[in-house]
C-alpha cells in the first residue's frame, strides 16, 4: 500500500531530466500562486510560489515539500523532477544539511503515501503518481541523510497502514502479527505473551480491558540491541540500560459498557496508533542501524461489548499489586499501559521511558489538532520532546504533573479510580498522565504522550486521510540522540 510512488535521488540537475518528468520551479511568488506551463522545447514545468526565502522555516520547508506532492497529484502528473537545495534560506541553513535532506525525503515519502487496501479501483483510480526524482543530491553525506529520510518515511507509512486498518481485520492477534511482520529480518526480535502469560504475569488491568472481546489480549515485546544485549556482568552498565516505549495497543474501542456514542466510535479502529507508531520507529532504526538498546511493549486488547466485559464498578488488581476501581470502561488505555509499564520496569530497568497513546478526547480539547500532550514531572525530557517535535514535524506541548492532580483519583474502595471518582470532565488529558504515575518507575524519567490529537490527519497537514504517522519522526531522533 505505501510506497506507491517511487522516489529518486540523482545527481543531475532539473535541465537535465528527460521530457516525461515535469519540472517542478519554485519560485517567490506568494505562497498558493502556481501555474502549470509547456515549455517551448516540450517539456512540462510546474511553478509554485514559496514566498520570500528568508521566511521559509523548518515548518515552512515540510509544507512545502508537502504541497509539491499534492499538487502533483491535484495535475494528474505521472513523473515529476525537483531541485530543493537550502534554497539560500537562512531559517533552513542553521538547521543543518543533515537534517534538511532527512526532512526532504520523509516528507516525499509522507506526501505520497494513500491508504487504498479497501478501493475496489475503476477508472477513476486508475491515476498514480509514479515517481518523484530527486536531483541535486550528489555528495554521499546528502545521499546518505536523504535515504535514511525515505526509511523514516517508509516505516511512518507502515505505521499508518497499520492504524488504518479496520478492528475486524485487526485484532490484537493481528496486531501482533503485524510487529512481527514489520520486523522480519532486522535485528529486532517479537515476543507475544498471550492471554495464559498475561495471567500469569498477573496482569490483571490488561486481562480485563480484553475479557469481552472474541480475541484475546496479548503483550507484545519488542526487543531491539543495537548496542549489544546486556548480560549478567554489564546490566549496571548505564548506556546498555535500554530506552522502554510503551504504545496503547487497543485495536477497538467500542467504549466497553460505559458505550461510546455514535459519531464518537468510528474512528476507535485507531486506538492501536501508539503501538503501531512503535512498530514503525523500531522498523526504521532497525533499518538504519541505530546502535541503541531499546524495547517496544505494546499492550494489545480490544475493548468490547459482551456478557463478559469488565463492569464500571469492578475492582481489578493490576501486576503493580495496586487495586484499580473501574469507573468507566472507557478509560481503558491507561488501564492497559500501566501494566505494560510495570512490565517493563520489572524485567528490562530502563534508563527512560516514554509512553505513546491516543488516551483522551481531552487532549484535543486543550491543544487542538495540531500537537500531542507532553506530560513529565522532568523538565529536560519535556524540553527534549518539545525541541525534537519542532525539529521533526511531530508537534509535541507540555500540560503539568503535579501531584494536586492525583486527588481526584483517591477511591473509597479500592486503592485508586480510572476516573475522577466525582465523574468531572476536568483536566481530563492531565488525570490520563496521574493516572499512569502511580505505575510509572519510580526514579526512571519518565514521560506520557498523549497523541489523541494526532490521531487524524487534518488538511493543513497536507496528507491523506486517515493516519499520520506520528510521532514515529520524532521516537527514531529521540532514540539517536539518548
Ligand atoms: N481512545 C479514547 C480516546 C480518544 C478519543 C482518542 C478521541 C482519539 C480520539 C479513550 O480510550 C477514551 O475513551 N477516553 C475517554 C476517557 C474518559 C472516559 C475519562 C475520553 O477521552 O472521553
Ligand atoms: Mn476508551
Ligand atoms: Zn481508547
């Protein structure tokens, strides 16, 4: 499904290219203007105003690359040809070569990327955009950052494919099959632990969001030792330590009993973005090699409705040993993350860990669309994040974790509630993360990010529909750089 289009870097310049490609020329005119000439020698040229160079920033230069895509598809164009040097713009040249080839060639691969796997095709469909070449990228360090870029784009495709994909043709048992698949080949290695293993790990949160549904939850554990395994003698060795990413795994989410209204389930096939999003970022350092040690769980469960659904007023007792009073089935990701989290912290230590959900609606009501929910008690990893996010394109905005925020959980029956026990839709992104930090390592740093707002592509991110890939961008520069 990804990877439709080809992309192709060359050394030759645009005069050089054979007639079938058009050349795309960008100019200074104002951002929008275009038009779409033949030349006198026969040859197609696009030209489309980027506005003044010096204004052009990291932003700018992503919807830029963006739109050439889009335009091209919008002209039915089959072969286009573009030149994308630094441009002369300062805002791009203090951002490095590195990083300008790099975002060249993930945003070429994001743009191009359509989810078709249920278009039964006819005529109308029949127009593809088939490829992009690429010129000017000649020295073998721009090479190098501009096909590591396609890999990052590539696996965020992956990721999309996957967040895309119906509950019924995904369920947990699909999910894993799907990390599995991903990973085949690389350095990375998937473990399953299926409903028997949960149980006996005692993972009792996890084993009870999946209790209602036909497939049966599963914990998938990815490893990746880009560094080398830690044995017996070096585990106090703090670079070997590995970086833990936990993804919400929920491949439906019906709500559970507490139903979601119609109008507000059926997007829910996407509640798996955050595992999907780790299976994209270690596919692609897989791929690029990245000497880290890192470990993916993804805690994987539908949340259903049948006669043996968990009840709003049940009691659970998560692996942690800690009692859960469930006040509302469908605050079911943070249920199924904590026991990931214990997991991870009892059989790996990490020396960070990240968590990567699609937890609340709340999310969006505090930041819009536009960037995921940081939330940390430690100000240099939300600092990290937040820089990483404008560096990559995966918006990321810190919300506060103070401890204030863990009152409204405290349960007269058990030892804390999913939910605000006075049920008020207050801070609800926030009581998502306090949740959490009662399962989170208690001296590791560690972060939750909240990426329900990211879930859905929106049109002034110029993609298609459906999934976007993030943060899967900004998990690989985070892991590179820990
Ligand atoms: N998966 C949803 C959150 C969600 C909503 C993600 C919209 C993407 C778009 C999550 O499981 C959920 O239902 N959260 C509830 C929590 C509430 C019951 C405290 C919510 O946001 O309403
Ligand atoms: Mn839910
Ligand atoms: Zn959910």
């Amino acid at each position: 499904m990804s990877n439709m289009t080809k992309i192709i870097a060359t050394n030759k310049t645009l005069d050089e290219v054979a007639v079938k490609y058009c050349r795309v020329i960008i100019t200074e005119d104002k951002l929008s203007w275009h038009r779409l000439v033949e030349t006198t020698d026969g040859h197609l040229e696009y030209r489309m105003g980027a506005g003044k160079r010096k204004s052009i920033n990291a932003r700018g230069f992503r919807s830029l690359v963006r739109s050439i895509v889009q335009a091209a598809k919008a002209h039915q164009l089959e072969n286009i040809a573009i030149h994308l040097g630094m441009m002369g713009c300062p805002k791009l040249e203090v951002m490095g070569e590195e990083w300008f080839f790099r975002t060249l060639g993930e945003n070429l691969e994001l743009a191009q990327y359509e989810f078709k796997k249920y278009k039964t095709g006819g005529k109308k469909d029949d127009y593809e955009l088939k490829e992009i070449l690429v010129c000017g990228v000649s020295e073998p360090a721009e090479k190098q950052s501009f096909s590591a870029g396609l890999t990052i784009g590539q696996s965020a495709n992956l990721t999309r494919d996957i967040a895309n994909t119906c509950g019924d043709d995904l369920t947990p048992t699909g999910l894993a099959q799907a990390a599995k698949e991903a990973l085949k080949g690389t350095k990375a290695t998937v473990k399953i632990l299926n409903k028997k293993a949960i149980q006996a790990e005692k993972m009792g949160l996890l084993e009870a969001v999946g209790k209602g549904a036909n497939d049966e939850p599963n914990l998938i554990v990815i490893e990746y030792w880009g560094l080398e395994k830690p044995t017996a003698k070096t585990k106090n060795n703090e670079a070997l330590k590995p970086i833990a990413l936990i993804g919400k795994g929920i491949t439906y989410d019906t709500g559970g009993l507490n139903v979601k209204p119609s109008g507000f389930m059926h997007e829910m096939h996407m509640d798996m973005t955050g595992g999907a999003t780790l299976i994209g970022a270690i596919q692609a350092l897989a791929k690029l090699g990245v000497k880290k040690n890192v470990i993916a769980i993804i805690p994987a469960a539908e949340n259903a409705i049948s006669a043996d659904s968990m009840r709003a007023g049940d009691i659970v007792t998560s692996m942690s040993g800690k009692t859960v009073e469930i006040l509302h089935t469908d605050a079911e990701g943070r249920l199924v993350l904590a026991d990931a989290m214990t997991y991870a912290e009892k059989y790996y230590q990490p020396r960070v860990m990240l968590d990567v959900a699609t937890l609340t609606g709340a999310s969006l009501a505090a930041l819009g669309q536009f960037a995921s929910a940081i939330m940390t008690k430690n100000k240099a990893l939300s600092d990290t994040l937040v820089k990483l996010g404008e560096e990559t394109g995966d918006l990321m905005w810190p919300l506060p974790l103070w401890d204030e925020y863990k009152q409204s959980l405290k349960s007269y029956r058990a030892d804390i509630s999913n939910i605000a026990t006075n049920f008020a839709r207050t801070a609800g992104c926030i009581e998502g993360a306090a949740f959490l930090s009662h399962f989170a390592p208690k001296k590791t740093p560690w972060a939750h990010i909240d990426i329900a707002p990211r879930m859905d592509s929106i049109p002034s991110d110029k993609l298609a529909k459906g999934a976007t890939g993030e943060p899967v961008r900004l998990l690989v520069k985070f892991v590179e750089g820990c």
